[in-house]
C-alpha cells in the first residue's frame, strides 16, 4: 500500500544527490559488510538494494510509490555506513540515505500518534537544554529513590511492553549537579599550547558526564585551553537519520553560530555519531548561501579526541593500569570519519595497559543512535555476533568511543554474564594521568 498522495510530484526531490547515487557500479563488494544482509539475506537490505530502491522511488520517468515496503527496507538500514569503506567507487551511501528519508518524511502522511512523538521526541525535547534537564532529572530520581529496584523485582516491565523492554537500555544516570561544573572555559594546567572547542553533546552530557569532565581534564594535562560555549546544542545526528532534516540544519547553525566567535584550533567531540555528523554540516548546509562557507570552516576544525590527541603527541601518563582491554571501532568513528589507529594509540600510551585485538572489530554492535528502541529484535540479533567475539577476547575492559555502543555492548555484557565493563578510551587515559588505579574506580552517579 502506497503511503504517497497519488500523482503528485515528489517534495524535495531536488535535494537528492543523483551524482553520488550514480557512482554506484552495482559491483556487491558491499553486501559482505552489511549486518542486515548479513541477517536477513535480502538483496532489498543491502546497500546496493536500498540504491535501487531510491533510484526507482526518486526518477523522473515512471517512479515507484513510496510504499510501507519501500520505508521499512529503507529505516531498516543501521546508517552504520560499513559499505562506504568497501566501496571502491567512494558512493557517499550516509549521505544519500539520509536525503532518501528526508524526501520520504515530507512526502508521507504518517499516523497521528507517530507525528506526536515525533514532535515532542525530536523537535520538543532533544532541542532543548532546559526539558532534558528536566526529563534526565526525573530519571535520576526515579533511580535514586528506589523505583527501578521496585519495577524491575515486581515484573511490572515485563507488562509494560516495549516501554519496558526499552527501560533496560537506560543506564545509571549521574547526580544532576555534575554537568553544571563544565565551565565555560576551562584554563590549562601549565603552558597553553592549543586553544580548543567541546562539544559536550545533549545525551552525552546527560548521561556521560564523567566522560565529559575527563575528556576536559585530559585536554588540560597537555597544555589545551578549553572552551565550551553555552549556546551550542544538540548536533542533530539523530533529527538527520530519521529524515527530520529542516531542524538538523536549523541546529547546525546555531552549533557553527556559537563557536564562530571564537578562535580556535580544533573543535573536539567525544561521541563518534555526533562527530560524524558535526564533521559533514558542510554536506547539510552547502545549499545556504550565508551559511555554506562558515559550515566548511566549522567541520574542518572538528576532530575526534583521539584523533586530536595521537596528532599533537600526548603527554605520556604515569598511572598503570594492568588491564586487559580490548577496543571496539565506532562505525561512525571508523566508517563516518576513517579514525581507526589513533584510538589504538591513545590506549597503547596507558603504562601497563595490555590492548587485546578484537576480531570483527569494525562489525555495528546494533545500537546505531536508537535502532535498538526502532528495531530491537535485529539490533539484539546483530549485538550477539558482537558479544561472540568480545567473549572470545576475555578483555577486563572493552574500550569504545561512542555512548550508544557503549550501552548496547554493556547491556550484552550484563546479558551473558561476562567479568567485563565498557568504557571510553578517553576515561581510561584520564584514570592514568590522575594516577587512580583501577580498585579505587567508582560510578560517577
């Protein structure tokens, strides 16, 4: 059943990137890489499936309808973008998909209850500041006062569906009061070599807060002023993968607009999906006259911390830790941003620290910003081939640099029982420089 009003013309179609699309050669070195082609087995949940299907959906003569099918080939992708580094022929496929549900977004009628939560999701809350305080505040409360204990003895998850099923995700929130000591400018320990932006994200910031604080503490062992404006907000990766394109760029420019001002060298980021996403405003934004050049300017700055870190030679840490770790690639580190030994060389700097390789590192874990809450079935099925291999390793630590993965891999690894903890390699460096070793680790909560 088709979802498009009948004859009428696609809106935003103009917006599609048809050159991109055809530097497709149809060659399939791809499909290997997909997680669900590789699940399902379905040439239509492949990359060079879901090509087709929007380059028979967007053409000019005899176009296919934008059906339910078409949308749920096209929401099933993960965005993990594992075909772009195979593919020999460099198709942009991130980028294109995003345009694909963007044009499907406004060109359907979607059912009233999915427009509500769509508003209050996307464009109500993660745009505010104030409402996510509000809403991370009550989740705080609800664990510290004992109500999770009570639901989760008492079996009332388990009737509450999908609701319930997405209360597992949730991690310990830390106490409120600890994003409030990010300061607007934060000054180096001795001399001041760098002078760098943060961004630290809206989730992030909310549930990460102590991966915020080291990434500043670890920034300042090694000579960088740090400077994060309080009108930046949030980096809309999340508005871009679910086709809600007019609020991403709306909050590009207040994000570019905030920093601007300042005189930088870098602008860092600690969370992969975010950083693929501030690292590509030129893409979003190459259409706005005024803001085109300054969206340029603004994501050739961007770097990931580990990637900012490995090029400015880090101050060697004195801390041990006698861990066996081993490292999980972000796809949107690794894939969105092509960052793939520098993390390796951060963790490699932690005296006594022992990196362990992890087979089928580049492999989406299955979190993919909120595939598990869209589609939990897959993403749990991709998450055990993951966990297969993280097992295998038998790491005290798995490192990663993205919060998503993060949670989904410590939820895999509550599920199996594993002697393990995910952690962010920017963490570990912070425990090493503060010379804490790893029995006096405790949750910042």
């Amino acid at each position: 059943m088709s979802n498009q009003q009948q004859n009428q013309p696609l809106k935003g179609i103009e917006t599609f990137s048809w050159k991109k699309w055809d530097a497709c050669t149809h060659c399939g070195l791809c499909l290997p890489t997909c997680p669900t082609y590789s699940e399902l087995g379905l040439e239509t949940d492949s990359p060079r499936g879901r090509l087709y299907l929007m380059g028979s959906a967007f053409k000019q003569q005899d176009p296919t309808p934008l059906t339910e099918e078409w949308e749920e080939y096209i929401y099933r992708c993960l965005d993990c973008r594992a075909c772009e580094t195979a593919c020999p022929s460099g198709v942009h496929f991130g980028e294109l998909l995003e345009e694909a549900r963007a044009i499907y977004e406004r060109n359907v009628h979607r059912p009233l209850s999915y427009r509500f939560w769509t508003n209050l999701v996307f464009k109500q809350i993660l745009t505010s500041k104030e409402r996510l305080d509000w809403i991370f505040e009550l989740m705080w409360l609800y664990q510290r006062l004992g109500i999770r204990w009570f639901v989760q003895k008492t079996g009332l998850l388990r009737l509450m569906g999908n609701i319930g099923k997405m209360e597992s995700l949730l991690p310990t929130i830390p106490h409120p009061k600890q994003k409030y000591t990010i300061r607007d400018v934060t000054p180096t320990e001795g001399e001041t070599r760098y002078r760098v932006g943060f961004i630290p994200g809206c989730i992030m910031n909310q549930v990460f807060t102590e991966t915020n604080l080291a990434t500043i503490r670890v920034l300042t062992a090694n000579g960088c002023e740090v400077v994060t404006p309080r009108d930046q907000t949030c980096c809309g990766a999340l508005h871009l993968h679910n086709g809600i394109r007019d609020v991403a760029a709306e909050l590009a420019k207040q994000n570019i607009d905030a920093f601007e001002k300042e005189n930088l060298d870098a602008i860092i980021i600690n969370s992969a999906g975010c950083g693929a996403t501030l690292k590509e405003y030129k893409a979003l934004l190459k259409s706005d006259a005024e803001y085109a050049k300054k969206a340029e300017n603004f994501s050739n700055k961007m770097q990931d911390i580990s990637e900012f870190l490995a090029a400015i030679e880090i101050i060697p840490p004195k801390g041990e830790i006698p861990k066996r770790v081993t490292y999980d690639e972000p796809c949107h580190l690794l894939h969105g941003q092509r960052v793939k030994s520098q993390p390796r060389k951060v963790l490699q700097a932690i005296p006594e620290l022992e990196l362990i390789e992890l087979s089928e590192s580049e492999w989406c874990c299955g979190s993919a910003g909120i595939y598990n809450i869209t589609q939990p079935e897959l993403s749990q099925e991709i998450l055990e081939r993951k966990m297969t291999h993280i097992a295998d390793t038998d790491a005290d630590i798995v490192a990663s640099g993205n919060p998503g993965c993060l949670l989904q891999i410590q939820l895999g690894i509550q599920k199996h029982g594993l002697d393990m903890k995910a952690m962010h390699p920017v963490t570990l460096l912070d425990y090493a420089y503060r010379n804490i070793p790893p029995n006096e680790w405790v949750e910042n909560n």
